[in-house]
C-alpha cells in the first residue's frame, strides 16, 4: 500500500515538473528570439537578460528563506507562480508596444518564477525522502518535458509566429496550478536544537558546499552567455527559431536521460562528476568556437546538458549530504543561481557588446579559459587523495 503510495506521489510531481518547465520553455525558452524579432538589439537583450539573472539571484535568496521560514514549499510556489504567470503575459504582450516596460517585467519573472524550480526540487527531495532515484525519475520528466516543448514551440511558433506563446503558457499554467494544489508535502525535518535557528553565516562555513559553488560560478559564467543568446550563435551559422526548439530538444532530452541515473550515478563519486561536468563544458566551448554550421552548435548544446545533469545530481547530493535541514532549500537555490543568476548578471553585461563587436563566437573563446580553470580546480580534491 505504501509502495503504491509512493509510486503516485512520483507520477504526481513527474506530472507537476514536467508541467512547469514546460511553462518556462513556452515563455523564457523563447523570450530572447521574441525581444530580438520585436526590435531589441543584442546588447539590450544581453543587458535584459542581465537583470533577469540579477532578479533569480535576488529572488533564491528571498524565496528560499522564506521556505525554510514557513518550513513550507507549497505555501510559496502557489502564490507566487500565480504572480509570476500574470507577470510574463504582460510582458510579452507589452513587448509589441514598449520594449523597456516587456524587459522590466521580464527581469520581474526572473525573480519570481526561476527560483520555484529550487524550491519544486527541495518539495520532491523531501517528499521522496531524499531517495535519489525517484528524484531523478520526476526531475527527468521536467527535463524531457522542457524539450518537447521547446521542440513543438519552435515549429508552431516558426509556422504561425509569436502569438502562439500565451496560448501554451495558459494551459500550462492553470496544470500547475491544479498540480500544486494536490500534491502532498512532507513536514520539514526537525533540527536537533531548535533554539537557534541557522542563517546564511553558517552556509558559507561549510567546506564541501563552499567548494561545490565555486566550481558550478565557474561554469556558470562560461554557460550562460551560450544558453541564454543562443539564437545569435545560431544564425551566425545559418540557423533559425526552428532549429533553437530542435537545439533545446536534443540538448535536454540528454540532460533528461542523465538526470533519470541520478540513483545509480550517486555511487560514482561526487568529485569525479565534477570533473566529468567540467570536461564537458570545455568541450562545448570547444564545439562552438570552431562551429561552421547548426549541426555543430546542436552537438555543443548536448556536451552542455550532459554537464548540466551530472551538476544538478551532483549539487543536490552534496547540498542534502552536508547543509543542516532548515537551510536546504535556500542552499538550492544558492546553487542553481550561482550557475544561472549570478554567473548570469555577470557574464550576460558584457557578453552581448563582445558578440556586436568581436563576433557571435566570442564569448565561447573567453568560456574556454573560464572551464579549463574549472576543470583544474574540480581534479585538485582528486589529486589530493591520491597523494
């Protein structure tokens, strides 16, 4: 009867994971290649995407101690996933009339909305009891979901245009909504001492989780200027929206495929994984800068989600393994805005001026030293134990 249970509350959250990410590849999968096709220039939507990572990096810290606060998930993605879908309606139909208000409600969903994926993974880490093979079974599903989407999205929206985006992201919101409001919560684990509650000092002195950021920054930085203005290395090898939605679709699908081991992958040990994450970003630099046509940047974006999977097993892993329960969802989302939102404001500044004038590629050849210093530093833990 439990085991039944179980396996519901699995299909539950796959279902609400899925529905979600979904939702985010409806609107932000294709926001930049709408903002450009609305008149933006690459430096504005560098500088657009900027502040949308600035407002996920300020939003994870907010949301995530407001979790822990109320010792509740639930509580806070209702509200603000209601907030943050009306928020990304008008900013997209806004984006035909007033590009600057559209960017500013665009950093606003930044803030609202990315850092609920932490919190939706600290939901089912603690539903699953921290089991990481039906944790990688629902979470692949999100990733699988967020690629046929982005698949669809790219042959209806070249078909038919932009208008297309609020009608999939109507549906989908009012499914995660239902979704949200069914699935079950379990209690927050109690601390062995429950007078002093732990704060954000404590997180930074924590030596494996300290390390593990440093890294994912490194990443993140060399990444982020790739993912988020892919649709300009694409049409500077002759690609288009179509084969951005083709792109997402290979690229997650493995990401997908990696997060679905993610019970088997925790045998291998977690300093390994970063180097194998490392290596395959320095891959995907690599891919990019010599890119003559899509086919080679789709490859590169495949390197990317296979780094991605291996990081996110790996982050929860460790987070779950050495941060004290109250402080674990905002531990996520510290982890998932380090590789996006921080690494994200800094990198995306400076990145759309590099691309107007030094070419598409530039950020990947920064990138490459940028992964290489992030493989060296994940090999040194490796090094150390063999001495």
């Amino acid at each position: 009867m439990e085991q039944n249970e179980q396996g519901q509350s699995v299909l539950h959250f796959s279902l609400l994971d899925g529905f979600f990410w979904a939702f985010f590849a409806c609107f932000s999968g294709m926001a930049g290649a709408y903002f450009l096709s609305c008149g933006m220039a690459n430096t504005a939507l560098s500088i657009t995407l900027a502040g949308y990572m600035l407002g996920s990096f300020l939003g994870s810290f907010l949301l995530g101690r407001l979790c822990d606060h109320l010792a509740s998930n639930r509580k806070v993605f209702l509200p603000v996933f209601a907030i943050s879908a009306l928020v990304s309606f008008l900013s997209f139909f806004l984006a035909k009339t007033n590009l600057v208000l559209a960017a500013i409600l665009y950093i606003l969903f930044g803030f609202l909305c990315l850092p609920l994926g932490s919190s939706l993974d600290a939901w089912m880490l603690r539903s699953f009891q921290n089991d990481g093979g039906k944790y990688g079974r629902a979470r692949s599903c999100g990733s699988a979901c967020y690629a046929f989407a982005m698949l669809i999205m790219g042959i209806w929206v070249k078909k038919q245009g932009y208008d297309v985006m609020p009608i999939a992201m109507g549906v989908l919101a009012i499914l995660i909504l239902i979704f949200a409001i069914r699935a079950k919560e379990m209690p927050y684990p109690k601390t062995v001492s429950e007078k002093k509650q732990a704060g954000m000092k404590d997180l930074m002195h924590i030596q494996p989780y300290i390390f593990l950021l440093a890294i994912i920054l490194l990443c993140g930085l060399s990444v982020s200027p790739i993912n988020n203005l892919k649709i300009v290395i694409l049409k500077s090898v002759g690609g288009d929206v179509g084969i951005l939605g083709l792109d997402s679709f290979i690229g997650v699908m493995i990401q997908a495929l990696c997060i679905m081991m993610a019970g088997p992958m925790q045998k291998i040990n977690s300093h390994l994984r970063l180097v194998l994450m490392s290596v395959s970003l320095l891959a995907s630099m690599l891919l990019i800068v010599f890119a003559i046509n899509p086919a080679m940047v789709i490859l590169s974006t495949c390197f990317v989600n296979l780094s991605y999977g291996l990081m996110l097993v790996t982050q929860r892993q460790i987070t779950e393994e050495s941060v004290m329960p109250d402080l674990r969802t905002t531990a996520h989302s510290l982890c998932d805005t380090m590789y996006s939102g921080v690494s994200g404001t800094i990198a995306l500044m400076y990145s759309g001026a590099m691309m107007d004038h030094l070419g598409a590629k530039s950020p990947a050849v920064l990138g490459l030293f940028l992964t290489g210093a992030a493989v060296i530093m994940s090999l040194v833990p490796m090094l150390k134990k063999r001495k």
